[in-house]
C-alpha cells in the first residue's frame, strides 16, 4: 500500500537512507534503491535502529545477479500470516546443526598431513606442529585442531601472532561488495520469520531455508548476530557479542565453518579471529 511507503519514507527523514526511492518488492518487501555501496552497512544500520518503527527487518540485496530484483508498480502478495507462522515454528523445530556440517567433521589426519593443518592458510608464518606432537595419530581433525587450539590460548605471545594474521576475517574490509546494492524490508520483526525471505545458495529448498532461519535466530540470541546482506552466495552479519576465547568461540567457529563451506581457514584460525571482530563473512558457492 502506498500508505506503507509514505510511513517508511517519514521514518527516514533524518537518516542516511532519506530521499532515497521507495518501492515494492518481491513477496510483501518493500525494496529501497540507489543504495551507496560504500556505505551499505552505514544505511542498513539506519535501517536496522528503525524495525521497532516500522516493524520491518532489513537486509541488502543485489541486483547484480537478479535483474528481477526491482521496485514493482504494484504490491506483490507475500505469504499469509498461517503461512509464516507455520514456517517459524517449523524453523524453531530444527536442528540446523544436523543438516550443516563440514565436510571436515569426520577426516582423519595421518602424520603426514598434521604440518599443514598446523600451519593454516591465513598465511601465519609458523609451523605450529610441536604444539600437538603428542597428540596420538592418526587423529580425528577436529580433536587435534582443538589441540591445537587450546595451547594456543595457553600462550599469550603466540595467540597474538595469530591473531594478527586471521583477524582480517571478522573485519568489514574483507566483506563483498556488491556494484549494485538495495535495501529489502522484510514485512516481519521477527528474525526467525524474517529467514523466509533470505536468499542463499546454501538454502535452496524450504526445508533448508526453515533451517538456515533457525540458525539467524540462534545466532541473534546467542551472538546478536545480525544479518546485513545477502549477496545469494555469501551472508554478512554484524556481531554485537563476540564469542569468548575458548569454548565459545570454537563452538561459533564449527558452526560458521558448516555453514560456509567455501570458508578456506581451518577451524582454529577461525575461532582465534572470531573473538577479535564484530563482522562475520559467510561463503557458500557452488
């Protein structure tokens, strides 16, 4: 309804998004053009302080892949209420941590392969190996990345050394940006619910997509994860509480590596980094 935009466009004035086109979108979104792509998270922190207003959860879009993407003359039908209720509940209901897991959750590592798992490919210039020669091999991946893991933060010096060369992954610098970049209003509050409108190559069916709307809502409880952008192959999220060294950051980092699977560092680089950033980058491509 043009009422709905006039009450969105008011609520801008003042913004970083004021004056900027209005319009509807896809299945009940309100989509937002000319979007400055150097300062997307800028207009969709904007947009994000204004849910409790306008009751709609932003996320930036491109068009780039999806001439589709566009402002519509005339409003399109998005799901009913039954329907949107039914799929949160569905996406509450699951277990997304059994559908996404890394390839690697079950490799074993045989001596001749623990250098290179204890080097990491950040580019950290160390061979990390002594710290779990004692670990009995072969030896499941994920135990002596753990080891590993954990006598780093055992060390201070040497966990700073790391940390200087993985903390580019939980920085805004290493996002994605796209050359055309809108803003989507998704009619709904709810963060679970909001899922329903995500595009992501890593949920193609309803069943993955009720999944990965789970995991924006755990996400947000437990890290304040909040989503910024869905680039179709990639997600971006803005992270209020950082996991803590430790147990916390590794459980993040095991499940960002499941549900980025073309996230190239190991799974202990990316728990070093995770403590250390508020932006977290997710790749998931064919």
């Amino acid at each position: 309804m043009r009422n709905d935009l006039d009450q969105i466009e008011a609520a801008f004035v003042g913004t970083p998004l004021a004056g900027l086109p209005v319009g509807h979108g896809p299945s009940g979104t309100v989509l937002v053009t000319d979007i400055d792509p150097n300062r997307l998270h800028e207009a969709w922190q904007a947009a994000d302080a204004l849910v409790p207003v306008i009751g709609r959860r932003p996320v930036m879009v491109t068009s780039d892949f999806d001439d589709g993407l566009r402002i519509r003359p005339e409003p399109e039908p998005g799901p009913s209420e039954s329907e949107l209720r039914a799929f949160a509940e569905a996406a509450g209901s699951s277990e997304p941590w059994l559908t996404y897991r890394h390839y690697s959750e079950d490799e074993e590592i045989d001596e001749g392969e623990v250098e290179y798992y204890a080097r990491g490919v950040a580019g950290v210039d160390l061979d990390l190996s002594a710290l779990v020669s004692d670990v009995p091999l072969p030896a499941e991946r994920q135990a002596l990345e753990r080891a590993l893991y954990d006598r780093l933060l055992a060390d201070a010096d040497l966990y700073a050394r790391v940390l200087g060369r993985v903390r580019f992954l939980t920085q805004t610098d290493y996002w994605y940006t796209p050359h055309s970049v809108l803003l989507m209003l998704m009619p709904t509050s709810d963060v679970r619910s909001s899922g329903y409108w995500v595009d992501f190559y890593g949920a193609l069916t309803p069943e993955y997509q009720q999944r990965l709307a789970e995991v924006l809502a755990q996400w947000r409880r437990r890290w304040d994860a909040r989503l910024v952008a869905s680039w179709g192959t990639m997600l971006q999220f803005q992270v209020g509480r950082p996991p803590a060294p430790g147990d916390e950051a590794w459980t993040a980092a095991g499940q960002l590596k499941a549900l980025a699977p073309n996230l190239d560092l190991h799974r202990w680089e990316v728990a070093v980094a995770l403590s250390a950033g508020d932006a977290w980058f997710v790749h998931n491509r064919p």
